[in-house]
C-alpha cells in the first residue's frame, strides 16, 4: 500500500476578491433608496394625518364598498367559467363556424378595454329598452350593477376560455391515445386524465385572471356602483382628502395579496405529488 512520506505545507488562504461599485449597482441603490423614502413618507403621511372622525363617518360606506367589489369579482369570475368551459370546446371543435365565431367573441373582448364594454352595455342597451321589457330583462339591465357584472363576466370568459383551451391542448396527445389502447370511455378520459392535468396547467393562470379582474373592477364607478372605488370618490368629493384614495389602494393591495398567497397555497397543495 503507498503512502504519502511528506505532507503538503499549508496553503494561505485565497486573497478576497473586491467587488466594484459599477453604475448599474449604484443606480439601483439610488432608485432603492428613492422608493424607501417615498415609502416612509407616505407611511408618516398616512400616521400624522389620522383623522378619527372621518374614519367613523366613511369607514363604514368604504367596508360595504368593499364587499360589494368582492362580491361583484366572485360573481363575474364564476360565470365567467362556467361560460368559458363550452366556450372552449367551441373554440376547438372541428366545425369551421363554430370555431370562428368563438374566435371572433374571444379576440373582441380580449382586444378591446374593459371601460368600453361596460360603457356599451350600461349606455347602449337602454337604446332596446322596448326589447328587453318586451322579454322581461328590463329589470337587469336597469341596474348599473347587474350592468358591471354582465360586462366583467363576457370580458373575463373571454380570457378564461384561451386559459381552458390552452391547459387542454397542453396535454400529450399519446394521453388520449394510451387510454383509447386501454378501452376507457372518452368521457371518463376526459375527466379523470386529462382534466386533472389540465388544471395544474390552467392553476397559474387563473390566478393571474382574477388578480386582474380585482383591479378591473375599479371601472364598474364609473356607471355609478358603490363598489370599493364608488365610495372612495364619494367619500373624496366631501373631504377633498386624498388620503382616501391611499387607503383605497391599500385595501386593494390587501386583497390582492390574499389572494395571490391563498392561490399559491392551494397550487402547492394540489402539485405536491409533482416535487421531488
């Protein structure tokens, strides 16, 4: 067995490589350091100027003002699904028509802003106000609610019908192809192979859809709904506080974040069979 006579003398330790500030590096720190005291400022802003009697006269308009934009976002996303679904299926049929005027529904309310739509069902359709109460739908599309609520739900299928059709099609075909080898009905293929793929695809971008269907929501003011943004330019008009608007913002990004986190819980949960 060989063995080693003489050790090897001890080796200093590396010299410590010193790192530069380059331009980029002191840029970011600069815009950093721009934004901390922007930050700190409006924070000290928001502390100092507390005004306790205004917090009890619009706080409780500002809290169903928000439960009216949660309610609205819900509303508007759930249909928006369940329309999405045959929506999707018409997108990928193999008749020519259907597909076309599921691709010309899909690229006009993905292709125009949200504002207009609502702006031409709560302006437009009053135009066939004799129709709609000549079919009993007068009493819907009266009520700027309703109005914001139809408008959100044909913008959002439209975004969720590509997040449906995208997810299926993502799917391999030999998947459809192994379970007609093994004699599985197409239908509980469908539902207990590829669907439970499709959704881990679909997960991410649903989340993205209703982030930005919370933010989108701000609009429906516009036709005058009380929503969370309704109140707050209520509640501007008498005060004249731009304050208000800051704790608007602030109660938009809170629900943002719940739902960003809650969202990412519930993909870990359901992809935790895919970590290794």
């Amino acid at each position: 067995m060989s063995h080693a006579e003489v050790l090897i003398a001890a080796q200093p330790a590396p010299p410590k490589t010193v790192t530069k500030l380059s331009k980029a590096r002191i840029a970011g720190y600069f815009f950093l350091t721009l934004w901390a005291i922007l930050g700190i400022s409006l924070l000290a802003m928001i502390v100092f100027g507390w005004d306790l009697d205004k917090v009890m006269t619009y706080g409780p308009r500002l809290r169903n003002g928000l439960w009216i934009t949660v309610e609205l976002v819900a509303t508007s996303f759930i249909l928006g699904a369940i329309l999405s679904i045959p929506l999707a299926f018409a997108r990928m049929s193999s008749n020519k028509f259907l597909s076309t005027l599921t691709y010309c529904y899909v690229y006009l309310f993905r292709g125009t802003p949200l504002l207009a739509q609502i702006f031409m069902v709560y302006y437009g359709f009053p135009s066939f106000r004799w129709f709609f109460e000549d079919v009993g739908l007068w009493w819907f599309f009266k009520d700027p609610f309703y109005c914001g609520v139809f408008a959100m739900t044909l913008n959002t299928a439209a975004y969720q019908t590509e997040i449906v059709r995208g997810a299926i099609q993502s799917v391999p075909k030999g998947q459809r192809e192994a379970a007609s080898a093994l004699g599985i009905h197409t239908w509980i293929a469908f539902r207990k192979i590829i669907i439970p793929q499709a959704l881990i695809v679909a997960l991410r971008p649903y989340g993205n859809e209703i982030i930005l269907l919370i933010k989108s929501s701000a609009t429906v003011s516009i036709i005058t709904v009380l929503d969370l943004m309704g109140e707050t330019r209520y509640a501007f008009s008498r005060t004249y506080d731009y304050q208000i608007y800051l704790w608007a913002a602030i109660f938009y990004l809170v629900i943002v974040e719940l739902m960003r986190n809650g969202w990412a819980w519930m993909e870990r949960g359901l992809t935790r069979h895919l970590k290794r």
